[in-house]
C-alpha cells in the first residue's frame, strides 16, 4: 500500500524534473517530493523508492551515502535498494492532532557532492479511533414542569481521527419521553441535545436510564456509548435564561494566570430559592475557573497558542429549584511573539582544508519558529567578519559555504555565529555558534631567522666541535612542519666538503669535521637548505659564511742569516772605520700567521760586545752603535732572537757572525787558516766537485768553440758584435731562473790565482729577463764568461764594467715589484700585509729565494755600506735594492701602513750623487 502510494504521489508531481537535471553538481531540487501513505504502517514498510524518485541508480548508492535528515527518525532509506522505509510508529493523531492535513517533511542528503532534497509524507487517516465519552454515565435532573420541547445540551463525545472517519452521528435508545437531536458547530464538530417529547410524572417513574452512542463515518464505523440518567425533580415553573446562546471571546496568549476572560450572565423569572442562580461548568476545567455566584470566568494558568488555539467551554446555570440552562463560551487564542526561532545543523563539515574553494558548502540549516504568520517568518544572518556566507535555499532552509580565502596560518578555527531573527513585534532572535576546524596543508615554505649567516671560528679547533647553527621555522603543521637542514652547495670542492663541515638534519647545527688551518683555508661559504615533509616539500637557502680565525701556531723562520752548505753559520764583514749607525746586515723573518701573531720583533740575546751593535726592533737591521775600538776583537757573534706578537708568543733564533775588515783578502786568511778536522769523505767530495767541474768546463768550451764556428761562417756581420773583446756564444730561449733554488740573476767568475786566494769579477745585468728573452754568455780576455741582457747589440766593455751608475739606497720596491695581494698593482704605495694565502706563499718564497741565493753566495765576504754584506761578492753593481724589503710584511695593528726606509735614511745621511757603499766601491775600483 505504502509503495502505491508512494508511486501516484511521484505520479503527481510535475513532469519538468527529468533525471538529467540529477547530476552530481546540481543544487538542491526546487519541488518536494511527495509521498502519501496511511498511518499505523508496520515498520520496514516501503513507502517509496526513494533513489530511483531522485534519479539515482543502484550503483551510485554506495558512494552517494544516501540518507534522511530530520528531527525524529519515522523513516529511513535501504542502502542497497534506495527505498523509503518506516521506522517508527506513525500515529496521525499524536503526530499532527486534528488538522485536516498531516505531512511530514525532511531531507534526503546525498554525498559526493553534497547536496539535499525536501521531501514530504502524507500521513492518511485510517478509522483506528473510537468515538470517546468522557464519562461512562451522567446525571441529569429535569423537572416534572418541564415543558415539553425542552432541550437539553449533552456531553459530546470525542473522536481522534479527522474527516470520514471522525464523529458523525449521535444516537439514543428507545424511549418515548426524549428524543435526540445532532447539532454542529461552527467548527464543524457535532454534539447531541436531549428533547422532551412530553411531560414527565415524578409520581409515575421519577428516574429514566438511557443510553447514548455516538457514532464515526468510518468503513466500518466505530462506535463509543454513555448512560444518561435522568431524574424528575419537583416543579419549578421558570428555568433560568442566558443572555446569550454563544459567547466568543478572543485572549491573547501568555496572560498571567487570574485574567478575566469574560462574564456570563443568567435570569429566573421565579422568585426566592427557584431564583437563585448557581453557574458551573458543565464539565470540569483545568484552565478556567467559573465564578459560581458572579459567573465570571478567569484563567487558571498560562495558555499557549502552540498547544491550543481554541476553547470550547460549556456554562450551566441552575435555580435552586433545580432547572438549569446552558450556553455556550468559545475562546479563540491570539498568538504572541513568544517562541525565539530553532537553529539546527544538518551534515555540517567541522573539518575544511585551507585551500578550499569558494562557494564549497560546509552545512545545511534549518530554522524552525513555533510562532505564525509574521511572528514565524524568520531571517537568518552570520554574526562577525568570517569567510562563509549564508544562502537560502527553500523556506527556512540554508546553506553555509565559504566565501573567501582560508589560511590556517593566520587563523586555524573559527567560531562561526549563526543569528536567527523572525519579524514579529518585537522581534525575537536565537544564536547557535558552531566552531569550523581549519585544516592544514603544505603551502609555506620554511623561513630562515637570518637572510644570511657569519661565524668565526678559530684554527685547530677539535673535530667534531659545533661551529654554528642554523634556524628556520615553518608554520604548517606536522610533517608539513617540520624541516630538516642540509649543505647543497658549497665553495669548496664537493669531495672535500664532507670532510670539512657536516650538518645535523634535525637541530640544524653545522659540525666541523676537521681541523680548520687558517694559513691554508681562512674562509668558506656555504649553503643551507632547510626542506618540510610536506608533499611536495618546500624548501629554502640561506648562505653559512666561515671566517677561520688565526691562532699563533706557527713560529717566525728565519730566512737570512741562512746556514752554509756545510751546516756552518756564515758571516758578514763590516769595514773597520764603519761610523755609528753603520748598517752591517739584516735580520729577515717570516711569520706564516697573520695580523699580530705575525708581527715580529727582533732582540739581541746575546753579543760579543753588547754595546758595539743595536738591533732594530721592528726592521731587523744590525746596524753599529760605536766605532771599533783597539780592544774591540775583529771577530763578533750575535744571537738574534725573532719574536711573534701572539699570546703566548713564538720565537726563533738566528746567529750573526761579524768580521771587521777592509777587504776580501784579509778575511780569506782566516777563512782558510780555521781547523778543520781532516774528513776522507769531505777530500773525496771534493776531488769529485773538481773533476765534475772541469768536465763541465770542457764541455761548455766545445759548446763555445761549435758555437763561434758556426757563426764565423754566418755571413751576417751582426751575428759577431759581441765577440768583438773576446768569443760570444748565443742561446736560446730559457726558463727565468728559479729563485727558490737559491739562485739569482747575477754570474760571476771565479778563479784561482798563484797567491792561492780567490778573486771575484762580478758583472751586472741590468735588464730584468723576460721568460722569452734571450741570454748572451760572453766572455772577457781572461776567458770567464758573462752574462749580457739582450742579444740584439749589446756588447761588452770591460774597461767600463766597473763605472756602472751608483746603486739606490731605497729599500722600498716600485708597486710592480713589491710583493703583496693579488690586488697590489692598484692598491696603496705602502704596501699593506697580504690578505690572502696565495699572496703569503708567494711573498715567502721570493724572500726566501733572494736570502738563500745571497746567503749561498758566500755571506762571509764583506761589503760596503748599505749592501748586507753583498757588494763585495757580486761587485758594487749589486746593493741592496736587488733585495726585497721584508719589512713590506711586518703589520702595524691599527694601521694598514708597513715599515719603509726612504732614500738616504738607511745609514743616517742625506741622499748624494752616490750612496754610502761609494767609498767602498773606490777601493774596488782601484784595485
């Protein structure tokens, strides 16, 4: 019956909802869909195929989770076959009372999409009432006066059900003193009233028993009876007389209890007890009271027009003969603004992903007001500024969606208000808050506390040790949170870079692996990716710079005075008429640290004679503090300590021997007069050192002699222009010599005279070699051999060979030959301290070259003033100037200026034509 039912209500509605318009995106339906049904359904009956009605097919039901939303389950939905089923007692009567039409309405809700449909149950009456007295018997007193005609209102029966199968008909048994009449009221109910056919004799039957039935329209009807019993009382001639049939009084609802509702008002013409009138509900009342004397009636309690709209009341008034009449009072209740509207949520999202669309619905509402007319309309709105947005959808129905861009980060819930506000006079409003949950997901990248990192960190720290931490932070949450570091980059050599720092994946702190050297690593740079778990992950960089700092770990090395050959420390000559201030010889050092730790200060530890030399602090110079005296010994040692400027400072030693003589051959003598001890292994070395020398002489006079052979038939004149003086050999292209070899660019020739003493001839090249230049090895009547610069025309002159231009006493170098930075061809004229490894190695193995060739050379010879000893073993062509000036290394803290010696200030006077080794030169000249 239910599904019939079910398929004329789908039959009734109208045809423009074709299942097309179903799809999965659609809104809600605009129409209901009705089904009607009887009621008392036994449960699991079908009333409809409800999926089949929304256009959905069998295997869409699973996934659509097709359900029914309402406040009290009467029905549900089979998830296999989509039909509507009963699920509770459907009860027409208890469910909608006595209106005419019953109608239940929900909503089906289908997921995936979301989206509701209204639909709506008649519920038909069925005859399962039955007419109802409220008494089984009731008492009745007429008088024997009685005029017959009389009538007398009766007890109506009440019946539940509505229509054909509410109360139709009453009906009495036989009797021939009463007949009944059925009267209707306004309202279409009906009641009896009793007629007297003809008088009644007390003394004849003073009680009458009479049963009366009341009757429904039902197939088959059912039927309720009660027993009226009458009692003929005495005569009493005038009953009393209501002023009116039928009282209507409208009150409106939720008057305080003790409100006057009206007064009704009766008469009797009789005089004395017959007169006296008593009024009385028919019935007894719970919600009105009836004075009995006044007959004014007043409420009991509260009345509410939602529970009841209407009252029908029954007044009897009696005379004290005992005839009574009735009339009838109807109470109509007005309703009052009096019910706040009900806010309810249907299949409402608490949890929404942050990067959820516009427009995507969170929640269906129902609003519901108990109130009619104007006081049941209902508006709806959100309370606050919130990204969501009511739409209506039917009659107090809506739908909550977003309207706006969600962010988790900046606000992770939000308490959502919902105020509902209907239009009566004055208006009443009911709020219901919801909180919305923002979920989470992986949409910012992790952020660096810095834009960049620097740490210092000194050299020779323990490996292992934490250098520096990264930090970065993320607002997601979870995986989505949470970074790990890593390095993927780095100034370094990618296999080199494990080995020196690592980073902890977790705590972002950078390890160092090694031990940091600053004079071979003073900085690095690297880059640091902080990466989420996120899918897919985000990430960000940040640049780590390393700064090595110095430690003074390294001691000052001595460059000059070097060691002989022999392991024996060599010596200096100063002349014996030297003046005060004298410079004799330089003490040349190098730190491999930097800033102060390589500052080096030098100090006398011990002296033959502590008061004949001073020693320069800061510039290493050995310079003479007095003339030597007649007691002075000609031979002196000074030790020579080197210190550093670190804490605790390093030191080194150096040991001066000094000879004070005029010339070379007073110094030979004692050279050769010192005991040695007979060595074999030295005499063999040195009968080996000869011969291999006198081959190598052969063999370079054969290269010499093929040489000026084939020349001698070159037909070119230009080809002999420096074996003009003597023979001229020409050579090839060479590699620039290597001074860390111990060489420099200077020839000499030695050899031996009768006297058993040596002789140096010394000739000066006074163009530097380029590393494409060719080099003539010419050679003087005496048949040693000398170098020229340029094999273009350059000849040789041994007659001016001593008359070279003066040396410069300046130490200083030009800019392009002073040792410093990379840089130092644009930078300053002082010459600051290198600043980076490349130009401290270098530096260091210039100085370290120029002082080994010098030291090799034989540093015992003496020279003149302002040569370090030098000009009287490479001649007076060779000063100082051909030196570096290693006071270009030592750093002033404070300042980026070094130590320089201007012209004329080295040996205390004023610059002149010459120099101070002038004089020196002269006696070389001489001889």
């Amino acid at each position: 019956m239910g599904s019939g039912a079910g398929e004329r209500g789908w039959a009734e509605r109208r045809p423009v909802l074709f299942p097309f318009l179903l799809s999965l995106f659609c809104p809600a339906l605009s129409e209901q869909i009705r089904y009607r049904i009887p009621e008392e359904m036994p449960e699991g009956s079908v009333v409809g195929n409800l999926a089949k009605d929304l256009g959905l097919s069998v295997h869409e039901l699973p996934s659509r989770q097709l359900r029914i939303s309402s406040e009290k389950p009467y029905f549900t939905v089979n998830a296999k076959s989509g039909e509507l089923l009963v699920s509770g007692r459907l009860d027409r009567e208890q469910i909608c009372g006595k209106k005419p039409a019953c109608a239940l309405e929900f909503e089906a809700v289908a997921e995936n999409p979301l989206n509701f449909y209204h639909v709506s149950v008649d519920i038909e009456d069925i005859n399962d009432h039955t007419p109802k007295f409220t008494q089984t018997s009731f008492e009745l007193q007429i008088s024997e006066s009685t005029v017959p005609g009389t009538r007398f209102i009766l007890e109506a029966a009440e019946d539940a059900d509505i229509g054909l199968n509410s109360l139709r008909i009453y009906k009495l048994s036989l009797s021939p003193s009463f007949s009944l009449i059925n009267k209707e009221k306004q309202d279409g109910s009906k009641y009896p009233e009793l007629a007297l056919e003809k008088r009644l004799d007390r003394e004849q039957q003073s009680y009458h028993r009479l049963v009366l039935t009341a009757m429904d329209g039902g197939d088959p009807p059912l039927s309720g009876t009660t027993e009226l019993r009458i009692q003929v009382t005495d005569a009493n001639d005038n009953p009393p007389v209501f002023n009116q049939d039928m009282y209507r009084v409208s009150l409106p609802e939720n008057v305080p209890p003790g409100t006057t509702v009206l007064q009704v008002s009766a008469t009797d013409q009789d005089e004395g007890i017959n007169s006296e009138i008593t009024y009385s509900f028919y019935r007894t009342g719970q919600v009105f009271s009836l004075n009995s004397k006044s007959g004014e009636i007043t409420t009991l309690r509260m009345l509410d027009f939602e529970e009841i709209k209407e009252y029908s009341i029954v007044v009897e008034a009696r005379d004290g003969g005992g005839l009574a009449a009735q009339c009838t009072v109807e109470i109509n209740i007005q309703d009052e603004n009096d019910n706040s509207p009900e806010i309810t949520f249907h299949s409402l999202v608490e949890m929404i992903l942050e990067n959820a669309a516009p427009g995507t619905l969170i929640a269906l509402i129902k609003i519901y007001d108990q109130d009619s007319g104007e006081n049941g309309e209902v508006n709806c709105r959100l309370e606050g500024e919130v990204p969501f947005q009511i739409i209506s959808s039917s009659k107090n129905s809506y739908k909550l969606v977003i309207d706006g861009t969600l962010d988790r980060e900046q606000t992770p819930e939000y308490n959502v208000t919902i105020t509902a506000t209907d239009r009566g006079k004055p208006p009443l409003s009911a709020s219901k808050s919801v909180t919305l949950i923002i979920t989470d997901i992986n949409d910012k990248a992790p952020v660096f506390l810095q834009a960049s990192y620097m740490v210092h960190v000194m050299e020779n720290n323990p490996p292992g040790a934490s250098i520096a931490q990264v930090s970065a932070s993320d607002p997601d949450l979870g995986p989505n949170g949470r970074v790990s570091y890593s390095i993927v980059a780095s100034d370094l050599e990618p296999r080199a870079l494990a080995s020196y720092v690592s980073v902890s994946a977790q705590s972002g702190v950078v390890f160092a692996q090694r031990a940091f050297d600053h004079e071979q690593l003073r900085a690095f740079e690297l880059t640091v990716q902080a990466r989420d778990q996120g899918s897919p992950a985000l990430s960000a960089n940040v640049s780590l710079r390393v700064l090595v700092g110095d430690r003074n770990d390294n001691a000052p090395r001595v460059l000059y005075p070097a060691l002989g050959p022999d392991g024996s420390a060599l010596f200096d000559t100063v002349p014996r008429a030297a003046q005060p201030g004298y410079l004799v010889t330089k003490v040349v050092a190098v730190d491999a640290d930097s800033g102060h730790n390589a500052w080096l200060s030098y100090h006398v530890l011990q002296a033959s004679e502590p008061g004949l030399f001073s020693l320069g602090l800061r510039t290493g110079e050995v310079r003479t503090a007095r003339a030597l005296g007649d007691r002075d010994a000609a031979r002196q040692r000074l030790l020579v300590a080197v210190r550093d400027g670190g804490q605790p400072p390093l030191s080194a030693t150096a040991t001066l021997h000094l000879v004070f003589a005029d010339s070379l051959q007073e110094v030979l003598p004692d050279v050769s007069d010192r005991p040695e001890p007979s060595d074999p292994q030295a005499e063999l070395q040195f009968y080996l050192v000869v011969a291999l020398a006198l081959i190598s002489v052969l063999f370079l006079l054969a290269v010499i002699l093929a040489v000026a052979l084939r020349l001698r038939r070159s037909p070119s004149p230009a080809a002999w222009g420096c074996f003009q003086p003597g023979l001229c050999v020409k050579s090839g292209p060479v590699v620039p010599p290597n001074y860390n070899e111990g060489t420099l660019p200077y020839s000499y020739n030695l050899s031996v005279a009768q006297t058993g003493k040596t002789e140096f001839n010394f000739l000066k090249c006074n163009e530097q070699l380029s590393s494409g230049q060719d080099i003539l090895l010419c050679s003087d009547s005496s048949g040693a051999l000398f170098p020229l610069c340029n094999s273009s025309e350059s000849t040789y002159h041994p007659e001016t060979q001593m008359a070279q231009a003066p040396p410069n006493t300046d130490w200083r170098f030009s800019q392009a030959q002073r040792p410093g930075t990379s840089g130092s061809q644009n930078g300053d004229e002082t010459g600051t301290w290198p600043n980076n490894q490349f130009d401290t190695e270098m530096l260091q193995a210039m100085i370290l070259a120029s002082a080994s060739e010098a030291a090799d050379g034989g540093s015992t010879l003496g020279g003149g003033a302002g040569t370090m000893g030098l000009s009287a073993r490479y001649g007076p062509q060779f000063t100082l100037q051909h030196v570096p000036d290693y006071r270009q290394n030592v750093y002033i803290p404070g300042s980026n200026a070094t130590l320089t010696n201007a012209a004329g200030k080295r040996d205390g006077k004023a610059p002149t034509g010459g120099n101070g080794n002038k004089k020196k030169s002269g006696k070389k000249e001489k001889k």
